[in-house]
C-alpha cells in the first residue's frame, strides 16, 4: 500500500512540474511539443570521418539534432548558441548533433565551423537528405528534442536562441 501511494504522488509532482513549465515559462513560439512522442527506427547519418553513426548510439542522453545547411542564414545565427549549449555545465546529459542536409562536403563544413567560430560541435551530415523526409523536416534549421528513452517527444521549427533562460530551464528538466 505504501508504494502505491508513494506511486500517485510521484505521479503528482511530475504533473504539476510540467503544467507549472508550461505555465511559468515563455518558451519560444516556434516550439512543438507533442502529446505522444515519436519513435523512429533506423536513423543513420554520418560523421566527419565519413563513418555511419545511428541514434540508438546516443540512447539514455537528452539529444538535440539540429538540421541546418551552410547557406541557411537563420542556421548562421543560431548555430553559436547552440555551440555555448554544448557546453553548458548546467547539463550532464545532454549531447546536440548537428546535421548538415545541405549535401554539403566535409571542408566546407569545417570552413562554416571557423567561420562562425564553432568549437564544441562535431561534424555530422546526410548526405542523400533521407533523415529530411524520414523526420517530414519543413525547411532548416529544425531541431528535434529527443528524450533518454530514444523517442522525439518536442521540435522546434525554425530557429532560436539556445542561449535563452527560458528555454534552457525547461530543457533542464528533461536532463
């Protein structure tokens, strides 16, 4: 009986928790969170080396996988920020992946890297944009936040600043 009602206040609290985010923080317009998270098999990509990682190597971590392209102009100003979010010592689990989809090479990866001055990122892209169909992308950037269990359960369509303390404390829930 105890643990039955340890259970329905641990329930409580977590309830309370995300309505009292949802109602206390001004998250970004631009923000979905979806009622049911989304689960996707098979989500390869490759690194800067050209190997084949899968998403399922990044299970039980808080990920964001950002897609963006080199020539994307909003992908410009957010991609600093989402570098600081990197390294950020309020997360210990979180890990960002971002995706380049512009079937861009490697170098000139690098070279959008150094010049915008992104150091804590790696080097992940698609280069045949099946993740952009696989995840039904609208355009770049896009990100999708993907909780420890493996499953998308919010996106951000469009760009934001990673930097804001609104965000971030929400995200730190789910770390």
């Amino acid at each position: 009986m105890r643990n039955l009602i340890k259970f329905f206040i641990a329930v409580i609290i977590i309830f309370s928790t995300f309505s009292s985010y949802s109602q206390d923080l001004n998250l970004p317009k631009n923000l979905v969170i979806y009622d049911k998270p989304k689960e996707y098999k098979d989500v390869f990509f490759k690194n800067r080396l050209n190997e084949e990682t899968n998403l399922i190597k990044y299970e039980g971590k808080l990920l964001l996988m950002n897609f963006w392209a080199t020539w994307c102009e909003p992908c410009k100003e957010e991609m600093p920020s989402l570098d600081k979010l990197a390294v950020d010592q309020n997360f210990q689990n979180l890990k960002i992946l971002p995706v380049n989809i512009g079937q861009e090479k490697t170098n000139k990866i690098q070279e959008f890297y150094d010049k915008t001055k992104i150091k804590n990122l790696e080097i992940f892209y698609d280069t045949d944009v099946r993740l952009a169909k696989k995840f039904l992308l609208r355009g770049v950037p896009t990100t999708l936040i993907v909780g420890k269990d493996g499953k998308e359960f919010a996106r951000v369509v469009g760009s934001i600043d990673f930097q804001d303390e609104s965000f971030k404390t929400w995200l730190q829930a789910f770390d």
